[in-house]
C-alpha cells in the first residue's frame, strides 16, 4: 500500500480490489463517480477520491450545507469504500437495496439496476473469468459508492457491490480504515517515527518509561506518545491489553473484566472508547481486542 498521497487528499492503490484513482486501479478520478454525482457534486469532478471508511463514520459525517460535501475528519468524501455483512436484501424493478451492518452502524446501500453497466463495473472487480459469488443476506460483501441524504435519511448509493470471499479483507479493510483515520486526525507516521529518534537521541529530555500500575493503569503514553485524553476506566483496559499475555488475536472483554476485576458493561463502555481514538482494533469478533500499533 502506498500512502504517500493521503494529505494532498489523493487515494492510491490498495488491496482486495479497493483502488482509487491516484493509483489508477478501479476507479479513475471524474470518471464514473462524476457522472452518476448530483448536481452539488459537479464541483468535484475530476478530483474524486476513493476513501476507506467503517459504517459509523458515514453516520457520523460532517455536511456543512445540503449542497456541499461530507466531510469525515475535516476532509471532504466522494467515494468511499467499506465492507459490511448483509442483514437485507430487497429487490425492486429499478433498485436493489441492501441492509449493511459492519459492528459499528448499520446503514443502507441502493444500487441501481443496469445490467449493461453493472457487469463492466463488476468485471473491474473481478479477480476470476469463472461465474462469481452471489451476494446473500448473513454474508459479508465490499460497498463502493457514494454517500447521499434524502429526507434527513443517509443511504450510500452503490457503484459496486461485491462479496468477499476471502475474510482476511474484512479486517485489513478496518486496518486500513483505521490507518487513513489516523492520518488525517494526528498525521503521518513519519512525524512519530522522528519524534521517537529525537526523544531517543535525548533532544526532549530524560526518555519516559512506559509502566502500568498493579491494576493495569499506563503512565501516560503509547509507543513514546502521549496518550489520548481517555477516562481512567480506558487508561486501565489500555494497559491490560499492552502487558497480558496474548496471542495474534488478542484478549476477549471477560478476559479483560477477570485480569482488572471489572465489571464486563464497565470494559465494554472503555473499549468503545479506545476504539473511538483508534488505539485498539476489534480481531475475531467485536469483544476481541488488541492493541493497534503504528
């Protein structure tokens, strides 16, 4: 993955067939975003960008005006990209509509029905000439698209939608949803990576120690940063998470509630927390954590 271009608000090339158009795989800028875009998205065309995103950041958008952009952590979306696992199906004469829910929100996703037009899009996609997987309901599938409001109600209007058939995407896409999240809201690694050489070559001082008390609090900081303003109650699932130990997958909430001795809804309540400032991720299901470096 090539990252370089995220703070110019470009998007380059990515995995599982999510590309964007600095990289020109999938999608081209201004191409097939520009001319499905509302009359408010003309201002775009020729500059879309293909983002990354988890379900909870379409809802939680920023739109200043109804004619203007979204925006998620101050940049503004075109196209976006996300996957999710289908709760429904509802097929109409004109429109499919798709019920998605990807553990952090749940929203819908209308494609429009053009068989001419969706096959070439599907094709882009397609990573065999054999007849591919159909989308069904309780199974996960890849969303890109464009994300729209009508009567106060958001929905994604789709481009394509596809099912993954390989599950390692589905946690490389949080990964990389993630990843670009960060960028945008603290800024390149690179910045931390000089920040860690200088606090090491002494320019900051005495280097801090990262330590945890006996129940689990940190001292302060995360990977020789400073950790995010969180409630005690995170500070302490925070450091469990860093010192038990644990295998790729990482620790499960009642593993977390027996090694603190807290109550499972009171870890519940500070891993949303941790996972709101990105400094966890969800594994194997969404009581699973472990500690996202970067």
């Amino acid at each position: 993955m090539d990252y370089n271009s995220y703070g110019g608000g470009q998007y380059s090339t990515t995995s599982y067939g999510a590309q964007g158009g600095a990289g020109g795989g999938g999608f081209m800028g201004g191409s097939q975003g520009g001319s499905q875009a509302s009359p408010a998205g003309k201002g775009t065309y020729g500059k879309d960008t293909l983002r990354p995103v988890t379900i909870k950041q379409l809802l939680d958008a920023q739109q200043p005006h109804p004619d203007a952009e979204f925006k998620i952590d101050d940049v503004e979306i075109t196209q976006v990209t996300f996957v999710g696992q289908i709760r429904n199906i509802s097929t109409q004469t004109t429109n499919i509509t798709y019920k998605l829910d990807d553990g952090t929100g749940t929203v819908e996703v209308k494609q429009w029905v053009d068989s001419d037009a969706t096959t070439s899009l599907d094709d882009a996609f397609s990573t065999t000439t054999t007849s591919k997987p159909k989308l069904t309901e309780n199974e996960y599938a890849r969303v890109w698209g464009r994300l729209k409001a009508f009567n106060n109600k958001r929905h994604v209007g789709a481009h394509v939608v596809r099912p993954i058939t390989d599950k390692n995407e589905i946690q490389y896409h949080l990964l990389e949803a993630t990843f670009v999240h960060l960028y945008f809201s603290r800024g390149p690694p690179e910045q931390f990576s000089k920040a860690a050489v200088d606090g090491a070559n002494g320019k900051y001082g005495q280097p801090q120690q990262m330590g945890y008390d006996q129940n689990g609090a940190d001292a302060g900081t995360m990977n020789g940063r400073k950790m995010p303003n969180v409630s005690p109650g995170a500070r302490r699932v925070y450091g469990a998470l860093k010192t038990t130990p644990q295998n790729n997958e990482g620790l499960h909430v009642q593993n977390i509630a027996a090694t603190l001795g807290m109550q499972i809804a009171d870890v519940m309540k500070a891993g949303d927390e941790l996972l709101s400032h990105g400094m966890i991720f969800t594994t194997v299901d969404d009581n699973t954590w472990a500690i996202l470096e970067f």
